[in-house]
C-alpha cells in the first residue's frame, strides 16, 4: 500500500497572497473584521459597494438586508461552539491513534501505516480548527482528559472496531453541524474534514469486517446506504462519553 | 443568479448591492484569509469559493450530471469489463446502485424547487473498459472528483435542507472514494482535508467522458 500518496497543499490564491503580503490591505481588512467574522461580511459588501455602484442592481429581493450586529455575533458564537465541539472530538481521535501506535498492539505493517496516516489527519484538524476557534476570539477547548485503555487492553480486534466507530461518530458529526455553520469559509473547512472522517470510516470498517451494510448507523462501509446520516451532538457526546475519562 | 428564494438574509443583500454570490463568497474568503492566517484556511480557498453566479437549482444540476456519469460508468462497467473478480464486482454494483439513489434524489429536489433537471449526458469511458485496473483506475477519479465537486459546491449553496441532503451524499462519495482506493492498493485517504474543486475543474475533468 503507497500511504505516501499525497496531493500538495492547495496555493492561497494570488489576491490571498496579495493581502499577506501587502502590510496596508491587510490591515484594512484586519479592521473590517474587527467587529467579528459574520459581522466582517457586512462591513465587506458596504466596502464593496462604492466600486460596485455603477452596475448596481436595484433589485430587491424583500428580504431586509443584514444589519444587526446582535444577530452577527450570535452567529459567530454558534460556528465557534460547533468549532469547539469538533475540536473535542478530533483531540479525541487523535489521542486514540497516538495511544494505539504507542502501545505497540498494531504489528501489521500496512495497519500501522495506516493508524499512523489517519492519527496524523486527525492532528492537523486539531491544529485547524484551534487556529480558526483562536482567530475568531474563541478560547479553544482544551484537550479531554481520555479512558482508551479498557479498549486497548481488549486487543487489536477491538482497537479497530473502535477506531471505525469514532470515525463513523465524527462523520455523523460533521453532518449534523455542516447545515448549522454560518460561516461560509468555517463550512468549507468542516466540509474537507467531513468527508476525510467518511474516507476513514469507510476504510476502517471495511478492515474490520463490517461490509458494505452494517446493522446500525455506525457499521458497515456504507452504512446507511446511498445517504449519510447525521446524529446531533447530544447523540455524539453521549456516543464518546465511555472514552472520556 | 436564480429567482430562487434566498434565504438567508446575507446572501439577500448581495442582490441588493449588485454583487454576484461568488464575488462575494471569493471576497469574504479572502477577507477571512487575512484574519486565519493561510494555514487554517488556505487549502479551503482556492476552490471552494470559485462557483458561477447560479443558485441552488444549478448546483444539484451540476450535481445531477456528476451522479449520472458515475452512475453510467458502473452501470455500463459491470456489464462491460471482462475479467472482472467477485469482489470489484460486489463493490461496482453497489457503487451503482448507490449513485442510482442519488441520482433520484437529486432529480427529485430539483422539481421540488420548481426547476428542470438535466438529462443524462451521452458517455463515453473509452479505454477504461479494458481491463479492472483501468476501470478502477478512473473509478477512483470519479469519486475523487465526486467529493472535491460537492466540498467546493457546499459553501454557495444557500438553503440549509439542500446542504444537509448534499451533504448526506458527499459523505457517501467520501466512503466509496476510500473503498475503491483501498481496492487500488492505496491509501484511502490521501489528505488531511479534501481538497475542494470549483465547477470549471470539475468539468475540466470529467469532460473527456462526455460526448457533445
């Protein structure tokens, strides 16, 4: 198996790197961000209006136009408690990987590989979404205190079954939060991560025998058949409380 | 833009102030770009913003187009390909049934939103037909391809029920693109996050595949 396969880090684009470079248009836009992200975006369309106004349509569509600020940062407190939750759950992930490999219990070269390949995904989501939570003002969650052991102690067969589960709950976790995200660019983000936990899932139970259809919404390759399921975070935390120490 | 009922009230603005969405959803991202700082979001922006002016009803077309490729591809696949062992069979077959539901699915929210689907494009998959390995070769790019489009489609969709069933079927895409990986022999998951893929490269990639 070639677990080195990889596609080069999208290039920010060129306006992007225009911004990082350039000290006075970042600080304008640092400014305009200033009131918040979600409140940002307003301040964007009003900046973008002057150059915009010749071509400017009238068209109204009967919505009132966004204004409120209340509304704003209730927005950006709901995509930072949705960030927070999935910080939680990817310090979880990660944390189970890294104990896996510490233990030593993976002896199987292309399983190990592949506990190291996705115990590495689920880092740099930490690390994602802890820059993003810190750049919006949030205070990140702090990494939970975990109870792996009784798993591992149960042997690889079970370590592999746990791993599918947890991965299986980050994808139904993602799902249920992507239609609740305000943000469009804290979505996109989500929805990269979203399918990489679906691509973990899916290859995990596979490993561990699962098939195509499992018996509940966690099992199988595909386990809900041609549609994904999404669980709310309730259902998710509840699901991970065992592993919580 | 579409006459669609937006939404949500920012994107309703947009109208107002005589911007198209993606120029919008472009600046906002490279606004959020200087505020992250590249390594949050810099993977995220390149694709994910760069959508046409249309609405939801042209993303589940584009959609709808992507779901009857794959789905013609194992379709045609599974009875075309010789050679092909018990277990890529077991797998095409559900892979095809799976993009069925799919397309169904989206032909249904397309007249549920009071629009026109697309019919199925005439295909072609050439040499892909050969032999297994070719036809999971190009598999693999079709659900690749599959969760880049919709990754980078799910940020300018507007209604939030259509995300959710987008999003329901990306996940699906995510899942087989890791089973026919790991048929391949390679790593199911190639990166940390999915790259996302606007319209133009999505296009780009799969028109080799369609005829006219």
């Amino acid at each position: 198996m070639d677990m080195t396969e990889s596609n080069p880090s999208a290039e920010p684009g060129s306006a992007l790197a225009e911004l990082r470079d350039d000290p006075s248009s970042r600080k304008r836009f640092l400014r305009m961000a200033g009131t918040g992200v979600a409140g940002s975006l307003a301040v964007m369309l009003a900046a973008c209006g002057s150059d915009k106004s010749t071509s400017s349509s009238t068209t109204n569509t009967g919505s009132p136009p966004a204004t409120s600020t209340p509304s704003a940062s209730a927005d950006a407190s709901g995509d930072l408690k949705i960030l927070n939750y999935a910080l939680t759950l990817e310090y979880l992930e990660a944390d189970f990987y890294q104990q896996v490999i510490d233990s030593g219990i993976v002896k199987d070269k292309m399983v190990a590989e592949l506990a190291k390949s996705f115990g590495d995904a689920e880092q740099a989501h930490v690390d994602a979404l802890t820059k993003t939570i810190q750049s919006l003002g949030g205070t990140p969650a702090v990494k939970p205190k975990t109870k792996f052991q009784p798993v591992l102690d149960k042997g690889l067969k079970t370590v592999l079954e746990t791993a599918a589960t947890v991965e299986n709950l980050g994808a139904a976790a993602y799902l249920g939060q992507a239609p609740k995200i305000k943000n469009k660019e804290i979505l996109a983000a989500a929805l990269s991560i979203h399918t990489v936990e679906a691509r973990h899932a899916a290859g995990l139970n596979m490993l561990v025998g699962r098939g195509f259809k499992g018996k509940s919404a966690l099992e199988g390759s595909i386990p809900d058949g041609p549609f994904g399921s999404p669980m709310q975070m309730d259902a998710v935390l509840a699901a991970v409380k065992p592993y919580i120490a | 833009m579409t006459t669609m009922k937006q939404t949500n009230p920012e994107l309703a603005q947009i109208e107002v102030s005589g911007m198209t969405r993606s120029s919008f959803l472009v600046r906002s991202a490279l606004t959020a770009g200087a505020v992250y700082g590249t390594a949050a979001v810099g993977p995220f922006v390149s694709g994910a913003f760069a959508q046409g002016g249309g609405g939801d009803l042209d993303i589940l077309n584009f959609a709808l187009t992507l779901e009857y490729l794959e789905q013609a591809f194992y379709a045609k696949g599974v009875r075309t390909v010789s050679g092909l062992s018990a277990d890529t069979k077991k797998l095409a077959k559900q892979l095809r049934d799976d993009e069925t539901a799919h397309v169904d699915a989206l032909t249904k929210a397309i007249k549920g939103a009071g629009g026109k689907p697309v019919t199925a494009p005439q295909v072609d998959f050439g040499k892909a037909y050969k032999s297994e390995k070719a036809f999971l070769k190009l598999a693999q790019t079709f659900e690749d391809t599959g969760v880049s489009a919709y990754n980078g489609a799910g940020p300018a969709i507007s209604s939030p029920d259509i995300l959710a069933a987008a999003g329901s079927i990306v996940q699906i895409e995510g899942r087989h693109a890791a089973l026919i990986r790991l048929a391949n022999g390679v790593t199911p998951a190639p990166d940390a996050f999915d790259k996302p893929l606007d319209m133009a490269a999505v296009l780009k990639a799969v028109k080799p595949f369609i005829k006219g």
